[in-house]
C-alpha cells in the first residue's frame, strides 16, 4: 500500500514538474482550507 502510494506521489509530482516541498505545500493549503470550511458549515453555525 505504501509503495502504491509513493508511486501515485511520484507520477503527480513528475505531471506537474513540482518538489517535494512543493507537495507538502499543496497538502497543508489544501488542509488548511479542508478546516476552515468544516469549522464553517459544522462549528460556527
């Protein structure tokens, strides 16, 4: 499963030309973003 996933990191990465710093970027804007959204619609009704 691992390796699988590795596999799936490593082709997005080569598509978009991108760094693996550049990954851990994307994933923490897209969590941030994930958060914001949750504590919108589900929190602070």
């Amino acid at each position: 499963m691992i390796e699988t996933h590795k596999k799936q990191l490593e082709w997005f990465k080569s598509k978009l030309g991108v760094s693996d710093y550049t990954v851990a970027w994307i994933a923490f804007l897209k969590g941030l973003i994930l958060g914001l959204l949750i504590y919108h619609f589900f929190i602070n009704v």
